[in-house]
C-alpha cells in the first residue's frame, strides 16, 4: 500500500500551504509597493501642473501690470489696465474662491477671470498678495489641490506707464 500512495504525482497539503503563503506576501509586498509608486506620481503630477499654473499665472499679468496705469496703494493695489474691460476705469486683483479675479473698482463690482476656470483643474491659489512700491509689483501666492501644496510662487514686475 505504501507503494501505491508513493507513485502518485501531485503536491502534498504542505507544499500547497507553503506556495499560498508566498503568493500571499509577493501580493502584499507588490500591493504596498503599488501604493508607494502611486503617491510618488500623485506628487510629480502636482509639480508638474502647479508649475504649469504658477507660470500662466505670471504670464497673464505680466503685460497688465507692465502697463498699468494710475496706479495707487490705498487700501490695496488700484490700477487701471485696457487688457481687463473691467479695470479700464479702476481696478485690483481679488481670489475669490481660489480663483484669481480682475475686478472694478465701480459700484458694479464687476468681475472677469484671470485666466478660464478650466486653467485650474482643480488648484486653488491661496494667500494672494500684490504689492506695489517704487515702480514694482510684487505678487506672492501659494497652489494648492488639496494634499499638496506650492509654496513662494509670485513674481516681480516693474511698472512702465507710472502710478499717481
């Protein structure tokens, strides 16, 4: 009898324990492995598009505050800019939602995007500050989606048309 149990071809209960148990653990060490790798991309995709943001951002004003007008510093920075139809008789730059905003300075209190609401794909600029002294904006803001955050974004500009 004992012949006959030996002949058989197959795995013993043992064996598949022992081949579970290491299927086991390779899934979990690729699992946590996964996830690692996941978080890494999540944080060069944020890079990577806060970047993009950060430099749209610059872009769209440098233009409008190189050649802003009547520009004044009480109770925030007023200008007057013909890239913005609602700065043309006096505005500033307001975030409002994590969005930035060019608004007027009229009763109306109009308002136009800074850049298309689809620019932001889910960013946020936070702690917006414009300043103006001697002939230079100076703007400084943060990115933000959420989980991770940009800090000292900004950019300097000098005026060219002058200020009151």
């Amino acid at each position: 009898m004992k012949s006959k149990i030996k002949n058989k071809k197959g795995f013993t209960l043992v064996e598949m324990i022992a081949a579970i148990a290491v299927l086991a653990l390779m899934g979990v060490g690729l699992t946590a492995g996964l996830g690692a790798a996941t978080k890494s991309y999540e944080a060069m995709m944020f890079s990577a598009n806060s970047e993009v943001l950060e430099d749209s951002i610059n872009t769209a004003f440098a233009n409008t505050l190189r050649y802003a007008s009547d520009v004044t510093t009480t109770n925030g920075v007023h200008f007057t800019s013909k890239d913005y139809p609602v700065t043309q008789l006096g505005g500033h730059v307001d975030c409002i939602e994590g969005r930035l905003m060019m608004c007027s300075d009229d009763s109306l209190q109009q308002t136009n995007w800074l850049l298309s609401d689809k620019t932001y794909t889910g960013y946020d600029v936070t702690d917006w500050s414009l300043t103006y002294s001697e002939g230079i904006f100076t703007a400084t803001y943060k990115i933000t989606d959420g989980r991770y955050t940009k800090e000292d974004c900004g950019f300097t500009y000098r005026n060219i048309e002058g200020s009151k």
